[in-house]
C-alpha cells in the first residue's frame, strides 16, 4: 500500500529522460510527495473517508495496519471473528 501510494503521488522534480529518482537527496528538507495527491489516491482506492488530510495521521496508519494484522494472526484470530478461531478446540 505505501509504495503504491508513494509512487502516485511524489512531485515530479526531474524530466521525462532521467530517473525519477534524480530529483530527490537523502535529508532534504522539503517533502518529496503531494499529500493532497496521496488524499484523493486513497480516497479513490479505498472508499473517500478512509483517506487522511495531514501527513502524521497517514504514517500512523501505514505503520499500525500492519502491527493489527500480524497481532491478529499470532493470537489465531479469524478477522475480527472474536468468537471463532482458524483452529477449533480439537485441533482442526
């Protein structure tokens, strides 16, 4: 999810013969991505108010959706199926 969303909205700094990557430096100061971009890209990706406005908020999601689901599978979690687990009682 976050490439994709990287990808569609980076500011464009470089022209079509070079490298997309020609434009950015590693500690710049300026933000490298249009966050309104990345707004109606997952707006339109995901349904329009699953998307965020400031920059802080969508790292947090990025970084905690992935923390849910792994937790969720270790402790045998079928979704959000609190009463029924992947494996029974019985070990099936």
């Amino acid at each position: 999810m976050h490439g994709s969303l990287v990808t569609s909205s980076l500011i464009r700094e470089t022209t079509e013969n070079e490298s997309a990557n020609e434009g950015y430096r590693f500690g710049q100061e300026e933000e490298t991505y249009n966050i309104v971009a990345a707004h109606g890209y997952l707006g339109r990706l995901i349904f329009q108010y699953a998307s965020f406005n400031n920059s802080r908020s969508l790292h947090f999601f990025l970084a905690a959706w992935p923390v849910v689901g792994i937790s969720t599978m270790a402790f045998n979690l079928n979704g959000f199926n609190f009463n029924q687990s992947v494996v029974d009682s019985q070990g099936r």
